[in-house]
C-alpha cells in the first residue's frame, strides 16, 4: 500500500476464502488469526505497536479497493 501511495503501483487485493469485510474490520476468523500474528510479534519485535497499526490501516485500505474474492472450492 506504501508504493500505491509513493509512486503509484497498482494494487489488486485477492480475497481467497475470506470476505473482504472481515479484512477490513479484522473480525470473524481472519481477525483471530491476524490477532494471534500480533501476538506472536509482540513478544519477537521492538517497534510492534508501529507495526500492527501500519498493518492494520494499510489491511483496511487493501480490503477498501477493488478486487478479487475467491471462495474456497476445494
């Protein structure tokens, strides 16, 4: 999403088995896991809370663009 915004690279978000809704907001199942992720940095990096944030808002910019969603069809 930085190089969306610095220099103008085209983002095509790919939603495979998860609604883009649940991405943006980090609910139902994906925000589970993407918790445990923050977790799990938390206890491995020093600068984590600039991290999640940048995560988060640059997860929700993604989930806010057009895209492809992709259901599981296995």
């Amino acid at each position: 999403m930085e190089c969306q915004k610095t220099i103008g690279q085209i983002v095509l978000p790919v939603f495979f088995d998860v609604d883009p809704s649940e991405v943006r907001h980090q609910t139902s199942e994906f925000g589970e896991a993407f918790q445990i992720l923050l977790n799990r940095i938390d206890k491995e990096e020093n600068e984590s809370e600039y991290l999640k944030i940048k995560w988060r808002v640059a997860l929700c910019q993604a989930a806010g663009l057009a895209g492809f969603v992709v259901p599981n069809s296995w």
